[in-house]
C-alpha cells in the first residue's frame, strides 16, 4: 500500500515536553506552502481522546495520529507531526507510514536535556499547570528512531535554522 504523492511531505518532530517542538511546526507550515496539516500530539492526548489510562490513551493516540496523518496525504496535504511521540507507542506506526509515503519524508528529535527542558517549562502557560516533577517522570531525553537517521536538536538551535534544516532534508531522504 502506498499514501501520499511524489510531491506530499511528511515531517515527524518529536521530543521532550517544552523543547519547541510545536513553535517549529507552527514556523514550518508557511514554508511549506498553502495545502499543509499540522497534527500535535497535545491535541489528541488532551483534547481529543478521554480514557483515564494513560498506557491505553497513548496507544490509541498513535492510532488517530497516523490514520489522520494518512489521510492527509492522500488528500494532497504536506503533513507535520509534533509532539513526545514515544519509540513504545509511535516507532512502528511510524516507520509504516514512513514506508508507504511514496513524498519526501524529514524527522527530527529536540534533544536538550532535562535542565533546559525544566527552564522552557517553567516559562511558558503550562508551567503553572503541570508540576516540574510530571516533565522529570515523563522526559526521556534521547531516543533516537532504529529506521531512520532522525536529526538531533540541541538546546541552541534557533527556529529558523531548524526550519531550514527540515526544508533540506526534505530535499534528499535520509536513511540510516
């Protein structure tokens, strides 16, 4: 089975809670073009899916991920993808989705350790909502993808040079 296009571009960015994940994404999608669906990881967790087991609503999260995901595609939509997205849950559906786009395809991973994460945290809205003991038991630093040779974003990087950074790699397909 394939989705998508030779022109349709996925983008998978994931990382620890606060790392920029989403300001990337949101900063990506003009780049993009006009036809682009941004998929956050939050929106389904939080807002979307209600199920008091967090196991079982992360499971069934990757599940609506990526089937919306697909079906972005293949209605013409450049795809981006942003949120933890860990390797138990999002590691083979991913891989799978990755496998059957026949576009262009760029992962990336905000990898900036637990002091960074913790300061990002402590600035923004949910700082004051979730407890800097839940971003200690939730951060997993570095997981990096076995089927894909993600890029690693450090803690200095800014918005537009990873922008750019994503834009290449979309450009010629990395694999490990």
């Amino acid at each position: 089975m394939t989705v998508g296009t030779r022109s349709t571009r996925l983008v998978i960015i994931r990382g620890d809670a606060a790392s920029g994940k989403t300001t990337t994404a949101l900063a990506l999608r003009p780049e993009l073009g006009a036809k682009v669906a941004v998929i956050h990881q939050d929106y389904v967790r939080r807002e979307l899916l209600s199920n008091p087991d967090s196991r079982e609503r992360s499971r069934d999260a990757s599940v609506v991920i990526v089937a919306t995901a697909r079906q972005a595609l293949e209605l013409g939509y450049d795809v981006v993808l942003d949120g933890i997205f860990n390797l138990r849950d999002y590691s083979a559906p991913f891989e799978r989705l990755h496998q059957e786009h026949i576009g262009s395809t760029a992962i990336c991973q905000f990898d900036l350790g637990i002091a960074e994460t913790l300061r990002r945290h402590a600035a923004r809205p949910l700082g004051q909502v979730i407890s800097e003991g839940k971003i200690r038991e939730w951060h997993d630093g570095w997981q990096p993808l076995p089927w894909f040779d993600e890029r690693r974003i450090g803690a200095d990087a800014a918005t537009a040079d990873i922008v750019a950074m994503i834009l290449s790699d979309l450009s010629v397909q990395r694999t490990p």
